[in-house]
C-alpha cells in the first residue's frame, strides 16, 4: 500500500520540479532578452544623441563658411532647436519608447533641414566662387585697358610733343648790318642803325597768323641792347632789343628790323638771338672791328 502511494508521489515531485526548472529556465532567458533590449535601447538612444550633437556642430561649421546675415540668423535659430531637442533627449530613458519616436522623427526633420541648407550654402558658395573669378577677371581687364590708356596718353603726349616740336619755327640765314642811313656803316663810330634780317623757314605744320617776333642782341660785354621791351622764355622775363609783328603763312617769310643806335657801339663780338611762341628759333654771333 505504501509503494502504491509512495511511487505516485515522486512522479508528483519530479514532475513539479522539471516544470519549476523550465520555468526558471525562461524566467532567466527573459530577463536576458530584456538586458539586451534595454541595451540596444540604450546604444540607439546614443547614437541619436551623437546625431544630434554632430548636427548642432555643423551648423556652428555653416555660419563660417558665408557672410549672408540672414542665412545666419536661420542657422543660428536651427542649431538652438538642435541643441534643445538634444536636451530633451538626454532627459529621456532608453525604454520611453513614445519619447524616444518623437525625437527620432525630430531628428529626421532636422536632418533633412540640414541637408537644405547644405545645398543651399554650397551654391551661394560655388555663386561667390564664380563672382570672385569674374571679379578677378574684370579688375585684370580694367587694369589692361588702364595700362593701355597710360600707354595712349603717353603716346599722345609724346606725339604732341613731336607735334609741337614739328610745328616750331625756324630762323635762318640771319644777318646783322652796321647802317650809316641809307649806306652800310664802314667804322663803328660811324652806326647810326642797326639792320636785322631773317627768314623764317617753311613749316607747313605750324599754324598760320599773327606772330611775335623777338630780337635780342648782346654786345661784348654780355648786355642786351635795349629798346624792345620784354617777353617771357623759359619761365624768365627777358629784356629784348627788337620785336616786330608779323602775318605767318606757312610759308617762307623775310623779316627786317632796325634798332637806332643811341651810343658809340664798341668793338668786339655781338650775338644775335631770335625769340618767337616762347622759343629760340635761331642766334648767330658777329664780328665788327
């Protein structure tokens, strides 16, 4: 009777021990699957805090890279909600599975804002780039075009110059005669009047009209004959003996021009020097005995 009882009763206990076993057993590899959830949990809630952080950086990064004030203020109102979303987050614990997919979906939003806004800073970049090279561009050809222009300014000063220089008159075969009125004067003490001749040579390129002529004769001594008045050369006022206005053509032209002689001329060397438009146009030296 007592085996009867006995054998049923340790089937009872074994039994219930292999289902508290099993049940242990589960219990554990629950727990262990609970650990590795809550783990990922935690590394995905990680990894969405480096998003956030790498993003909120980003945007730091972007305000250098353009000078647009606007686009600044944006990014700059962008990254203070990255940084706040990213707050939120840290507050967060890796189970509150309904946090965690709002901020997932924010972090989605922001991504792609981000992205907007790279491409647009790309292009106003590639857009200055391109400026800046036609800017170069249009100061290098700005400074060829100036270079040439000094180049032509020179070039037509210098052509003035030679213009000027083309069209200044030439004094030639000049002659200086002693006068005892009518007749030449055979002793010095003998001069009542001093004769001055010239031509004016052709020069086409001179312009035609009314011209000065100044005559300027210095004896011996180095003084000038006085009775002509005076007239600019060279920034300095010059004392001259003869001056005669005369109608210039172009073409060859004599002159004649006569100083009385108020004192007894003396011997040795008289230059003669031939003034007209503020230039020399011609001097020669003589000789009376």
């Amino acid at each position: 009777m007592k085996k009867k009882i006995l054998i049923p009763l340790i089937l009872v206990i074994l039994v219930l021990a292999g289902g508290v076993a099993w049940l242990f057993k589960n219990l554990e590899e629950q727990k262990q699957v609970n650990r590795d959830m809550q783990e990922l949990a935690e590394l995905d809630k990680k990894e969405m805090e480096n998003e956030y952080e790498r993003f909120a950086l980003q945007y730091s990064e972007m305000k250098t890279q353009i000078n647009n004030d606007s686009i600044i203020a944006q990014l700059t109102e962008e990254q203070m909600r990255t940084q706040q979303l990213l707050a939120e987050l840290k507050e967060v614990k890796a189970n509150d599975a309904r946090e965690i997919t709002r901020l997932k979906k924010e972090l989605a939003t922001v991504r792609a804002v981000l992205r907007s806004y790279v491409l647009e800073i790309d292009s106003l970049n590639r857009l200055n780039e391109s400026l800046k090279q036609e800017n170069t561009r249009v100061k290098e050809e700005l400074s060829n075009r100036e270079t040439q222009i000094a180049g032509l300014s020179s070039e037509k000063a210098s052509l003035s110059e030679k213009v000027a220089i083309a069209a200044q008159l030439n004094a030639t075969n000049i002659q200086m005669r002693l006068k005892d009125g009518s007749r030449p004067a055979k002793k010095l003490k003998k001069c009542k009047t001093v004769e001055v001749t010239f031509t004016v040579a052709r020069n086409v390129t001179a312009s035609n009209g009314n011209r000065n002529f100044y005559v300027r004769i210095q004896n011996p001594g180095g003084n000038t004959l006085s009775g002509g008045g005076s007239f600019s050369y060279s920034g300095k006022t010059l004392e001259c003996t003869m001056k005669k206005m005369v109608e210039y053509t172009g073409e060859e032209t004599l002159v004649t021009m006569f100083w009385p002689v108020s004192s007894m001329m003396e011997s040795g060397d008289y230059r003669v020097s031939i003034f007209c438009d503020g230039q020399m146009i011609g001097s020669r030296t003589f000789s009376f005995e």
